[in-house]
C-alpha cells in the first residue's frame, strides 16, 4: 500500500466510535451469540487519534449492580473485571490496511499489557468492522 493510501485510511478511522454489535461464533451449536450485551444495549467506544493513540472501553449491559459497602467485595471485584474490558496504547495499521494493531501500554486485564493486538478490520461507510467475521465480529458506528 503506498504511503498516501495508508495515510487516507488513517485520516478514515481516526475518530470515536461506538459498538452496536458483538457476536461470537459458539463452536458447540454453529450458532452467533451476542457478546457483551444484547445488540441495541451495548455500551463501548473505540477511540483512534491522529497521532497513533487509541482507548477501548467496553462495559457488558446490564451493567454490574452497585457494591453493597464502600468498596467491592471479592465476589462484586470478580464480576467486575470478568464484565469490563478496557485498554489503551497507540495503534497501526498493516500495509494493506486489512489490520489494525493495538500496542497495548495499559489495560484492566494484566496479562495484555505490553502485547500487540492485532484485528482484522475493513471500514464500510459510517461502520468500523472489527474481527475476522467468521468466528467473531464487532461493529462499531462513527459518533465523531
């Protein structure tokens, strides 16, 4: 990909975007499920800048019930974490534009912090499509 195409492609995904809808491909039944939600009752943005930073923020609808006390229980910690991703760092796109790849600085889940998260992704008017579409799929909507 020549430089001035990457740098369009760049120009067309910087910018917030919100999820709309997640599935993932059950292996067991063959079967789509919806991740992180019920579609229509998502609530996650993507956040892609000009100059390469990015922040994912994803929260499972509903949202976790308030802690009974001050602070979480071991229990309400647990469902927490299991029911919020989060991470953020600075991004690339491949050459062929077909994958976008999170370096990830910081996250709520350890085990990504200093990886690289690469996502098959293919942007299609007003929608950033996330994932390889066979086994799982994120759609997000431009909201700036």
């Amino acid at each position: 990909m020549s430089e001035g195409c990457k740098n369009s492609l760049q120009r067309r995904i910087v910018g917030t975007w919100k999820l709309i809808e997640a599935r993932d491909l059950d292996t067991e039944s063959g079967k789509w499920t919806p991740t992180f939600g019920k579609p229509g009752t998502l609530s996650g943005y993507f956040m892609y800048d000009v100059n390469g930073f990015t922040s994912v923020q994803i929260m499972t609808t509903p949202p976790q019930p308030k802690y009974k006390s001050d602070y979480p229980t071991a229990e309400e910690a647990l469902e927490i974490f299991k029911n919020y991703i989060n991470y953020y760092g600075t991004y690339t796109l491949s050459e062929d534009g077909r994958t976008i790849t999170c370096h990830v600085e910081g996250a709520l889940d350890p085990n990504q912090v200093g990886t690289d998260q690469p996502r098959p992704c293919e942007i299609k008017d007003n929608q950033l499509i996330i994932g390889d579409q066979t086994t799982y799929i994120r759609i997000l909507e431009r909201v700036s």
